[in-house]
C-alpha cells in the first residue's frame, strides 16, 4: 500500500508539473480575491476529476472516451488563450485610455475546462496504470492523487505569491495567460499528432 502510495506521488508530480505554471497565472491575476480563490480550487478538483473518472472508467472496461479525441482537448485551451488575449488587449488599451478597466475573471467553467484540457495526456498515463494495479491500487492512486492536487494548488498560490513571481504576475500576467494557453492548446494538438491524421 505505501510502495503504491509513493508511486502515485511521483506519477503525479510528473504528469502535473505543467499545472503548476497555469495554477501560478490563475492565482497571480490582480483581481485575486476569496471568491476567485474559490473558483480556481473548485475548477481544479472538477478538471481533475474529470480526468480520473475517465482513466478509472476506460481502465476497467467502460469505452468513455476515444483515445483519438484526447488531442483534440487541445482546442479549449486555445479559444479560451484567445478570448483571454482579447480581453487583455481592450483592458490595456482602456487603461492606456485613463478608463478603469473592468477585471477579467475566470470562472470555475474556465478553469475546469483548461485544467481537463491541460490533463488530457495523464489519461494515456492513467488508464494502464489503474488497470495493471486493480480496483485496490486504483483507489489508493485516487486518494493520493486528490491529497495531493489540495498540495499542488497550496504551492501554486505559494508560487503567484512569492515577491519576485508577484511582481512579474502582477505586471505580465494578463499577458502571459493568453500566450501560456494558446502553447499549452498548440503543444496537445501537436504532440497528440492532430496534423498527421
């Protein structure tokens, strides 16, 4: 049960190391507030769930969803990096115009749906994984997966709120979303092979 525990830990510090870069834009937005903080952790356990469910369901027979679709997750995070672009581009246009900007929230819909996207390619992990340790292992990989997402956003905010990380947050931030999500979109698509089909 531990060896499976620590196993689970490395497999999940490995497959959402580039979680940690996204969890660090949504906490370093200037419009942070408790109820924003709310929506990125709802937002991520319900991404992340999505993600376990499906690995847990097709790992024990259950075709929930088609292994070819995976890569075609990688269309959220591109229209939500463009929508997010073009909001960043009004708000700093009407700053540069001395109108306060209205702030750009992302709500728990976004953030689940980035996080799922962003996870798409843990399922490929996953699904053999759950399968080769049985229901067992399956539950403790779950457990030990969810203790430690509570974790992985702890350091996230840690992260956006880290002096230096701030700053730069604070200044690029609304930049850096639109630019990191349009990557992330463009980095499934092509590693899940979207153009060779």
């Amino acid at each position: 049960m531990m060896q499976l525990a620590v196993q689970a830990m490395v497999m999940f510090v490995v497959t959402n190391i580039d979680d940690m870069v996204l969890l660090a834009l949504f906490f370093g937005r200037r419009d942070l507030d408790g109820r924003q903080t709310k929506r990125i952790v709802v937002g991520q356990y319900l991404g992340f769930g999505g993600i376990v469910v499906i690995s847990v369901l097709t790992a024990f027979g259950l075709r929930t969803f088609s292994p070819e679709l995976v890569v075609y997750l990688g269309l959220l995070p591109i229209a939500l990096g463009v929508r997010a672009g073009v909001q960043t581009f009004r708000a700093r246009r009407a700053a540069s115009a001395g109108i306060e900007p209205v702030p750009q929230r992302l709500g728990v819909a976004q953030i689940t749906a980035i996080t799922f996207a962003n996870g798409g390619d843990n399922i490929g992990v996953y699904v053999p994984v759950f399968a080769n340790v049985g229901i067992g292992g399956t539950v403790t990989y779950v457990i030990t997966f969810l203790v430690l997402l509570a974790l992985w956003v702890v350091l996230g905010r840690s992260l956006a709120t880290h002096p230096r990380v701030s700053r730069g947050l604070e200044r690029w931030g609304d930049v850096l979303l639109p630019i990191v999500l349009v990557a992330v979109g463009a980095v499934i698509l092509l590693e899940g092979g979207a153009f060779r089909r």
